[in-house]
C-alpha cells in the first residue's frame, strides 16, 4: 500500500473540494496509476496561503501529512499549474520531510 498526501492552491481550494482528485485517487487513474499497489489517501491540506515570504506553511502541512503516514506528497493540479512557487515549495517540502514529492494528482 502507498499512503499519499495531496496538497492543494489554498485559493482554487476555494472554490474545489478535489471534484476530480478523489475520483483519480480512487480509480487510480493519471498520477496516480503510476503506484503498483493500494494507494491510500492519508491527508487532503491546502498550501496555506501564497508564499510571499516563503514555503513555511506548505512545509508545515507537508509534515502533518507525514506524520499521519504520508510515503509521498501529490501538489495538486490546482497548485502546480498556476503557482508561481510552486517548483520552490516542491523542493522546500522534499527537503523539510525526505519524502519524494510528485506534482499533479489527476489530468
């Protein structure tokens, strides 16, 4: 089994609540078909808000996702495709927690 943690744009998040992020983790379809076993989703957290001055609260989501079981961490669709940081908070978060950090969840 694979436990992933998905982290998501704290500003799409507001108007999506993962529509096609469950559904992919789920069926294991796009990303994450790219796991041979049972993924299970341990977390589902937002950025935390755009990082102007650093990746602080990503990092500290990414943590929390890690300490509930997290072996991977997915930066959401929503995320990587508009956030301007987003390569930055991809290796802030591989850093602070060792864990491998895949971008994008569905297609």
């Amino acid at each position: 089994m694979t436990k992933i943690g998905i982290i998501r744009c704290a500003e799409r998040a507001k108007q999506c609540a993962g529509y096609k992020c469950f559904p992919t983790v789920r069926e294991k379809t796009a990303a994450m078909a790219e796991y041979s076993d049972v993924v299970e989703l341990v977390g589902f957290d937002d950025c935390g808000g755009c990082p102007i001055k650093g990746p602080e609260a990503t990092v500290e989501r990414a943590k929390r996702l890690k300490s509930a079981g997290a072996e991977v961490i997915h930066l959401g669709n929503c995320l990587v495709g508009y956030c301007p940081w987003a390569k930055q908070l991809q290796e802030a978060v591989a850093t602070a927690t060792g864990l491998p950090v895949a971008l994008k969840v569905h297609s």
